[in-house]
C-alpha cells in the first residue's frame, strides 16, 4: 500500500453555449475592422489555432456589445457557483463520497474576484461540513490545475485521513473586451474558452468505499518560478476589466527551460526522461505543444489528448490540463506502476509539475 496520496476520482463540466470558431473569426473580422491592415493577415490566427469549438458561459452576441467590469464579475460569480457546483457533485458522486464527507476544499480560479470567495458558495450548495477547511487560490492563470493538485496532495499528505476536492475552473469568455483592439486581445479571441474540472484527493489511510475505476498515486510535484519574466503573461486591469498580458515568446521559453526543469524534477525522484510513459500537458496552444515536443525530444503523436482537448475546447487555462488528464484515465493508458508528469505553465512566468504513477 502506498503511503502517498490518491487521486481518486476526477470530471469535467463546461458551460452550455457552444462557439464555433468560424463564427468567432466572423465577429473578430467586424470588431477588430478599424485595426487590422490587410496586409498582416492577423485574422489567420483563428484558421491556425486548431480549434474546432469552444464553451462559453454567455453566448456570442453577448461577446460582441461592452460590459462594465462590474456586469462581467457578477456573471462570473453566478455562473462559477452554478458550474463548480455541477462539476464538484460529479467528481465526488465517482468517488463515493457525499459532500458531507469532504475535509477540505481547494478552489482554483483566475478569471473573476469574488468575496466570499467561490468555494464558500459552493459549500452552501453542496451542503459540506461547516468545519470544511478552505483554500482559494488566485492568479496562477494556466498553471493553476496542476497546482491546485499539488496543493491538494500536500494536504492530503499533512493529514493521511483527509478526503481533498479540488475544483479548477474558468470563465474566460468574460474577460474579452470588444473594444481592445489590441493584437494580443485579438490573440486571445481565437484561443480561450469556459471550463471546469474537479478532483478528489485523499490520504494514505483513506479506504474507498467502492473501488475507483482507475486511481493515480501523487508520487511529487515541484513548482518553477523564473525570474525576471513578469510580463511574459497575465492581466492587466483597468476600469473596464481584464485585459490579457502573454508574450509571443512563450514558445522559445518553452523550448530553453522546459527541459532542464523537468530533468531536474524527475531527477529528485530518481527518475529520467525516458522513465516517464505519459506527459500530460496543459494544451496552451499548438504552437506551446510543439515546442514542448521539441524540448523533450517526442513525436507529436504523444501529445494527442492535449491536442484534442484544444481543438473542441480551446484554452480554458486552469482546468486545461484536468480535461487532458481525463483523456488519458477515460483511454486507461496510464497502466499499473507506469508514471506521468502533469505539466502546465502560467503566470510568473512559472511551471509546476506532478508526477503520477497509476495504480491498480
């Protein structure tokens, strides 16, 4: 038996408005009319990101027409506590628990401000314990799943009895200003959608009461902060709300530290590259996901689940990484005894990592 912790269960949910990206360009094309010159073929953008469709918590239309940071933010409170709710009732049902069982709540979230914060509504309507330890956590954009499991192991791993639920969740759609015409916000346009995912976590001396379908030991993680890279991507906030910060150069920094920080990570636990069966990336973009195939040497056939995530949801940043790790739990490609590395970048500019071994 190991003594490490369990993730025992895991769902995804997204919002009901689905958007096609063609109709995205078709709305870009009329919004970002006054700023684009022809001859930069920035439109292009939509047709090279490899995304089909997207979830959206509002539709198009709404999309279209200026909103007060103010109108953006209540829509962000209402829809994460419906959504999040949702996601959270689904993740424990398969874990066989009830809410009364969780000992502690991990919320991860970057696109909205809420006090009391998100967690605390969901705990009203799910009906936790009144005694449920809370943890919201802000600001790791992209990065923020993996974290928020690696936050949640180290809990489980303080306290062997307790039973985590991790909740990671985005409403990216809410941040688009239609009157930042603005490269990067056209940019962000073409690549970010709505998600949700949650986790159950628990300790060594957790007994299920029903066997999981397939549970992953959470060997490590490590967290990366490079310095001097602020401003390689986050948001900037001004009266009328969020506006997206991300560098053109996050491919090439992918491709220079990538590799040696996951080297040295997986040295720690004694480990190489070639030990690690399965990467689970956070699907950044296309151009992010080959440059992490680059970095490390591997056929791009190993980033599928990645690159099917992007193409029917987009980037939904936190949850991202979550709705990948599920491909690969759904598939049953992470056998017994065989490792993988969750791997997502956000903020900071920053990495974090968890390595997994699957467990029968």
């Amino acid at each position: 038996m190991t003594l490490n912790p369990r993730l025992i269960a895991l769902a995804t949910a997204v919002p009901p408005h689905v958007i096609r990206q063609a109709d995205v360009k078709r709305l870009a094309t009329r919004l970002f009319s006054t700023a684009l010159d022809p001859g930069e073929r920035l439109l292009e953008v939509f047709d090279n990101a490899e995304i089909e469709t997207r979830h959206a918590c509002v539709p198009l239309e709404w999309l279209s027409r200026p909103h007060t940071f103010g109108e953006q933010n209540d829509l962000y409170i209402e829809h994460a506590a419906r959504l999040g709710t949702e996601v959270a009732g689904t993740a424990l049902e398969r874990a066989g628990l009830s809410p009364r069982d969780v000992d502690h709540v991990v919320f991860v979230s970057s696109t909205g401000v809420a006090t009391p914060s998100i967690d605390a509504r969901l705990c009203n309507r799910l009906d936790l314990r009144v005694d449920v330890r809370r943890t919201p956590i802000w600001g790791l954009g992209c990065a923020g799943g993996a974290a928020g499991l690696s936050r949640a192991r180290d809990f489980a791993l303080a306290d062997p009895s307790a039973r985590v639920l991790l909740v990671a969740l985005e409403l990216c759609s809410l941040a688009f200003q239609p009157g930042d015409v603005s490269k990067r916000n056209l940019v962000a346009a073409s690549l970010f959608g709505d998600g949700a995912a949650a986790a159950v976590v628990v300790g060594s001396s957790v007994v299920a009461r029903s066997a999981p379908p397939r549970a992953l030991e959470l060997v490590s993680s490590q967290s990366i902060l490079w310095k001097n890279t602020l401003d390689v991507m986050g948001w900037t906030i001004d009266g009328d709300g969020l506006h997206v910060v991300f560098s053109r150069d996050i491919p090439s920094i992918v491709r220079e530290n990538v590799r040696p920080s996951l080297a040295a990570f997986l040295d720690r636990n004694d480990l190489a590259l070639d030990d690690v069966e399965h990467l689970v990336t956070h699907p950044g973009g296309v151009k992010v996901l080959r440059a992490y195939a680059e970095a490390l040497g591997l056929a791009p056939e190993r980033f599928r689940h990645a690159h099917d995530v992007l193409r029917a949801y987009g980037n939904m940043s936190s949850p991202s990484c979550l709705f990948v790790l599920e491909r690969y739990l759904a598939a049953k490609e992470i056998a017994h005894g065989e490792r993988a590395v969750v791997s997502a970048l956000g903020p900071g500019f920053s990495a974090e990592y968890v390595l997994l071994r699957g467990l029968a």
